[in-house]
C-alpha cells in the first residue's frame, strides 16, 4: 500500500498552520491558492478524513489534521536530518 502522504503535503499543511491561511501558504510555498487547497483536497480524500473545518471564516484544523501535522513535522525534521547528514558524508 503506498501511502497518500507525501512531504510535499506535510509541507503545505505545515506552512497552512503557520501562516494562519491557505492564502498565506501559497505564498510562502511560491504557489496559488488553488494549487495548495487542492493539495489539502487530495490528501482528505485519499485519507478519508477532513483535516481542516472549513465551516468557520477560517479553516482550522480537524483532531485528525492536528495528528497528520504533529507527526508530519517529527518527519520533515528527520528528513532535514538526514538530508544534512548525506551532504557530509
């Protein structure tokens, strides 16, 4: 089973989270609004889980899209990690 999760998505749900908005992502991602919504999109329907409610003004993270990201970032960090590691060897 391959898994729907790609760094590429954990990075766009990390900068969402610390930027405040899918607007502000896109721009610190050097993307459209609408390349990182259907991003968000993508990555919901392969899980079968909402990560962001989108009921409110503003999209906040579902429990479930709290635990994608809290693990997400311990793998994007390692990830850094290893890139870091490789370029010394």
């Amino acid at each position: 089973m391959v898994s729907p999760i790609t760094l590429d998505a954990l990075r766009v749900l990390d900068a969402i989270e610390r930027r405040g908005s899918f607007a502000a992502a896109a721009e610190a991602l050097h993307r459209v609004p609408s390349a990182i919504s259907y991003s968000v999109q993508k990555l919901e329907e392969e899980l079968g889980v909402p990560l962001f409610d989108r009921s409110r003004r503003k999209a906040e993270l579902t429990d479930a899209g709290h635990l994608v990201l809290a693990h997400g970032r311990r793998i994007l960090l390692a990830t850094e990690e290893m890139t870091a590691l490789a370029r010394q060897a």
